[in-house]
C-alpha cells in the first residue's frame, strides 16, 4: 500500500538512508507529483502517481466525512496532502 511506502520513504529520509535533496527539483518541476513518483521507483519506493492521488484524495475524503454527518464542500484552509508529504521530507 501506498502509506506503507510512504511512511518507508520518511523514516529513510529521517534516518540519511536516502537524500532528501534527491527530491530538492520536485517543487519546481511541471509536473511535481510525477516527479516524485518517478524518484521514488528509481529509489526502490513502490509509490505510482495514481496511487499517490488517490492517497490525498482519500485524506479529503475522509475530513470530509468526519464533519457532522458528512460535508458536501470543500472547507477552506485544509492544505494539499501532497503538499504536505513535501513539506515532512523536505522541511
């Protein structure tokens, strides 16, 4: 599973197993999710880019239905969790 993976990339990275600055380019890139994702496989980290949306899509939904019975809208301030993945290994 993609969380697996994902929390397997984060204690790499915690742990200098692999470089945080191998994904230094990804924030900058057109196509940043694919970027990543593309790291990732060159790295040995199983995490593909439908995988990896339906991962942040997942986290919204699951906000979501934790509001009162289920929202139907978007509720400002919550952040990307793509954006917040980025955030944990780069810093």
């Amino acid at each position: 599973m993609v969380e697996i993976e994902i929390q397997r990339l984060i204690n790499d990275i915690k742990n200098g197993k692999i470089s945080r600055e191998k994904f230094g380019c990804v924030r900058q890139s057109k196509e940043p999710m694919k970027e990543f994702c593309e790291i990732c496989l060159e790295n040995g980290y199983e995490i593909y880019l439908g995988e990896l949306f339906a991962y942040g899509q997942d986290m919204n939904d699951s906000k979501l239905r934790a509001t009162n019975g289920g929202g139907s809208f978007e509720i400002d301030g919550w952040s990307d969790a793509f954006e917040n993945l980025l955030e944990e290994i780069l810093g």
